[in-house]
C-alpha cells in the first residue's frame, strides 16, 4: 500500500540509496511534504487510501498515466476486499502500464504467479493456466498447473512448453505422447528412449518432418551412423545438410563435409568449416571461408576478418592480410588489436530539458518516497523517444541510483549511431561508484575493468537472474558464490545486494588476474567460462600461449563474445572517462 511518512523535527537529511549514490538533499519538517502542488494526485490517493475509498483509488488508477496508476492498479488488485474479479482488472492494467524488462526473470514470473492466483479465483482457468506456465518453474506454478489441469496430457504439454522435460514425462506416466516423450527424452540424452518415441510418433503420423529429424538425430547419437546418413538424405533444410556433413566428416571426406555446411547457408556451419579444414592444415582453403564470413553481418564477421589476416599473414599474402583487416569493425575487440579504436564523442550537443516529471521526481524524493521518484523516471523513459529528453530522464534516474533502464534506452541511440558524449555516458554508467571504488582500491583493479565486467554480465540489474541461475550484478553462481565467501572467511551473503555482490565479483575479478599474472584477456574469458577450461585450452598444446589461436579455439560463440564485448567495453570506459 501507499507509503506515508511523518517527519517530526526539523533539519536536513543527506540520504543515500540502496547503490550508495548521494541524492538531493531532503527537508525534514513537521509539515506534510505532500502538501506541495505537484504532489496533489499523490495526496489524494494517499488520502483516498488511508479512508478505503476504492472507488476514488480506482478513479486514479484508471486515469493516472504515471508510476501512481500503476502503484494504484496494483494496490487494487491486492485489496482483498475487493471482488476477485476487479482485482484481476486491475492487476492487468498494472502489468500493461509497468515498465517490463526481461532480465527481470524471477520478478516476472512471480508476478506471472500472482496474476494465475487472481485469474483462478476469478473463475477464469484458461487465463490462470496460462499465467501458471509463464510462471514456471516457480514451484506454486507446478501446484496451480497440477491442480487445474485434469488432463494429464494437458499438464504434460505445460511442463513440456516450460522446458521441464522430465516433468512433463513424470506427468505423462504410463500414458503415451510421443510428439512430447521424443523430444523431452532428446533433451535429456536419453536417446534410446527418444528413437523409440519417435518411432511411435511415425507410426502415428507418416511424414511428420519434426519425427523424422528426431529419428534420425536419435540414430546419430546411438552411433546408428548407415541408418541416420539414410534417413537424413531424405530431408532438406539446414539442419539435415549439418548431420550429412557431420557424418561425412566422421568417415573422413572433409571436402564433402565443408561443402554441405557451406550449403546450409549458416554462419555457425561456415565456422565449423573453417576449423574442419584447419584442422587437415588447409590454411589457403580456410582463408576463402573466413573472408566471406568477415563480409556477413552476423557475430563472426570481426572473428573470421582478424582470423583471415593472421592465416594471410602466416601464407606471406600481403595483399589478402591487407584486405583482410580493412574488414575488421573499428568497433570490435578485433579492431583495438590491430591499432583501429571505436568512435567516442569527446563533447555534448544536445539541448538540456527538464520535462516536469524531472520536478515530480524531485518533489517525490524530497517527501521521502524513492520508489515512486524512480518509477515515475522509469515510466516516462519508457514512454519517450527523443534523445535528449531521455538523456534528461536517464541523468535524473543514475542521480537516484537506477542504471539498468536509463543505461538500456541510452545504449539503444549508440547502437543506432548517436554522436553525443552524454548518450555514451549513459551508455557506459559509473554505476555504483562508491560501491565499485572501494573494491577497485582494495583489490588494485581498475574500475573500468568492474564496470564493463557488470555492463555485460547483468546490464546493471541488480535482481538480474540467468538461466543458469546467475545472480545479482556480477552474475555469481551459487556455487562460484559459496566458493568465494569461504575464500573470504565469511558465511555467504545475499547475492542480490549490491555492495556484496560487487565484493564478491571483485574477489573473484582479483582472484583471476593474479592466477594468469594480470592478463586481462584471459581473467575475463575466464570469468564466463571458468578458469579451469580456458587454462587448460591457453596451455595445451592446441593453443600453445598464442593468443591468436586462443580467439580460434574457444570453443563457444558465448565465451568468445563476452570476452571481445568486455574488453571493447574497457576500452570505451577508458576513453569516456580518461
């Protein structure tokens, strides 16, 4: 519910929120700090709150096109006094109207969980089970979707659209539903079970293409070879041109293999191509595929530009080595090794706005109530779409300690060629700077070096929740986290305050750099991918302590980006803030 706060004695107050980053100051006075003019919709609802008056709260909800509508809607949907029904109503033109960001996971599924709740007391089971599924793998999603569904295909196909495969096959039970057991055995890698379902899904259904991809798949994975090779030449598409080429590659035809991935079409098969030749030692019949690759616009264009200059380089092909490195991007990792250097404005030329949301914020935070201050920037940002009055917008929020979203919409302007020092400002945030400064001076890292780090790694959400379960701004694993806390000598802390988990990334960040003695590159490979793997592979004799074959041999397009976005993003940091 609304926020009230009474303040009994005069003075003034410095505060400082949950980044540590000083705020305006706040006058504390025994006067009401909602009495101010601009504040009068946030008085009337806190009036209107205070009496249980829904039908003016509502009135507010549905007609407050800032952060109070949206808190109203949500207050609402969370009266229980109110019919399940109206609650619902509400709780949907909250979601609508909130400002959404997917990195946001935990935060929206269990919103997703609240809405199921409201819709299944409304009588609305369609809406609640579909709001269940999003939901997942909450585990009252599991409740709500076993307790709706009388189906147990119907619950089988949830867990299945949630990717909870052995959920789905546990609620299937002794019933059969191939077009769900083959693929959820698939994932799984069980793949004798998986062929036998697919089997079934043929006998079913002739001809259905995704059983006969299963099929054959399952057959390769078996070791099946003379069976799949059959089975996937009598399929077309990309996907059946990689298992052909794969399994000519196996048999030792590496020309055959290179030629159907070059068939698919696909940037990843050119990829394999390359390494499939160089592998033989056919450097000049790589070099042909890496140049074509270094012309696509795809995520290996500035990989296959600078791999085309070494291989050149190594052949003695001047003119190639040349022609090569003109198709490296100034503004990738690839360039800053070869002496190009991204554009970074060094000046501002943008008017400076103060849209009157800017004053609301202002008159919020001065009455004490952050949250609505944020929300109302927030929401206004997500609303705008001039860049200067989002630069406005996006200062006003860093001031009150929020990055991800004013970072996110500035980042969207240099991306799409923005010329103005504020805008990369934004883009690039000191983020928590108090915060950061302290770890840089304890462990001698460079702040750019944490910062570019959390710019990748969660975008400066500090709730940020990945797939692999990820948290916090650093994007600790539970794991790496306990690890660390026991290197500290401390119980582990909650990943998703801010101070810990800059410490305990920062740890970790120092931990790297003195284990591969200050080799930035190799700390924030290391970083993402673990230090035991990208060690092994520096020191092994693939590699042999040669960088430019560690950029080849990474193994993972994942691993080779966020190293080359990180080291570009320190690079960027350097140059905007000397």
């Amino acid at each position: 519910m609304f926020r009230y706060f009474v303040f009994i004695f005069v003075g003034t107050l410095l505060i400082t929120v949950g980044c540590h980053r000083r705020v305006p100051a706040i006058q504390i006075s025994n006067v009401d700090p909602f009495e101010a003019t601009i504040l009068a919709d946030y008085r009337s609802y806190r009036e209107a709150n205070l009496a249980k008056n829904f039908a003016t709260m509502s009135t507010i909800a549905i007609n407050n096109a800032g952060f109070l509508g949206v808190r109203a809607s949500f207050d609402l949907a969370r009266t229980s006094a109110l019919k399940p029904s109206e609650r619902l109503e509400h709780f949907e033109r909250a979601l609508a109207r909130r400002t959404e960001d997917p990195l946001a996971r935990r935060e929206n599924q269990e919103l997703m969980l609240e809405l199921a709740r409201l819709a299944e007391k409304s009588g609305n089971t369609e809406k609640a089970l579909a709001a269940y599924e999003d939901s997942l793998p909450l585990p009252d999603a599991r409740k709500g979707l076993e307790q709706l569904h009388t189906n147990p295909y119907d619950l089988s196909r949830s867990y299945f659209k949630g990717r909870l495969y052995q959920d789905a096959l546990k609620a299937l039970g002794t019933l059969q539903a191939p077009s769900i057991e083959g693929p959820s055995y698939q994932k799984l890698g069980q793949h004798e079970n998986a062929l036998d379902a697919f089997e079934r899904w043929l006998t079913e259904q002739p001809g259905n293409v995704d059983a006969l991809y299963g099929e054959a798949w399952s057959h390769f994975h078996l070791g099946n070879i003379e069976v799949a090779k059959g089975k996937l030449l009598n399929l077309t598409g990309s996907n059946a041109l990689y298992g052909q080429a794969l399994i000519a590659n196996r048999e030792g035809n590496v020309d055959k293999a290179v030629t159907l991935l070059m068939l698919s079409g696909r940037s990843p098969h050119a990829w394999l191509a390359t390494g499939l030749l160089e592998a033989k030692d056919r450097y000049s019949d790589a070099l042909p595929i890496y140049l074509h690759l270094a012309k696509s616009e795809t995520h290996y264009n500035d990989d296959a530009a600078y791999r085309a200059m070494i291989l050149a380089q190594r052949l003695s092909l001047e003119d190639t080595a040349r022609r090569a490195k003109s198709l490296i991007p100034n503004d990738s990792f690839f360039g800053l090794k070869v002496g190009k250097f991204p554009y970074v404005p060094k000046t501002s030329h943008l008017p400076n706005l103060r849209p009157p949301v800017i004053d609301l914020a202002a008159a919020l935070a001065k009455a004490g109530d952050i949250e609505s201050a944020i929300g109302e920037l927030k929401l206004s940002l997500n609303y705008s779409d001039d860049e200067a009055t989002i630069v406005a917008l996006g200062e006003a929020l860093q001031m009150y300690g929020e990055y991800r979203q004013s970072q996110r919409k500035a980042a969207s302007f240099v991306s799409r060629g923005s010329t103005d020092l504020r805008t990369w400002k934004l883009a690039y945030p000191q983020a928590y700077p108090e915060l950061v400064l302290i770890e840089a001076n304890q462990y001698n890292l460079e702040p750019a070096i944490i910062w570019a780090v959390m710019r990748r790694e969660s975008a400066f959400y500090p709730k940020a929740v990945s797939r692999s379960n990820a948290q916090g701004l650093m994007q600790v694993i539970p794991s790496t986290w306990n690890w660390l806390a026991e290197l500290r000598s401390e119980k582990p802390g909650d990943p998703f305050n801010p101070a810990l988990n800059i410490k305990y990334g920062s740890t970790y960040l120092a931990w790297l750099m003195k284990l591969f003695e200050n080799d930035l590159e190799l700390t924030v490979a290391s970083y993402n991918r673990g230090q035991g793997y990208i060690q092994r592979l520096f020191e092994g004799s693939v590699v042999g302590r040669d960088k430019d074959e560690l950029y080849r041999e990474i193994d993972t397009l994942e691993t080779r980006e966020y190293m080359q976005k990180v080291m570009l993003s320190v690079a960027i940091y350097r140059e905007l803030y000397n």
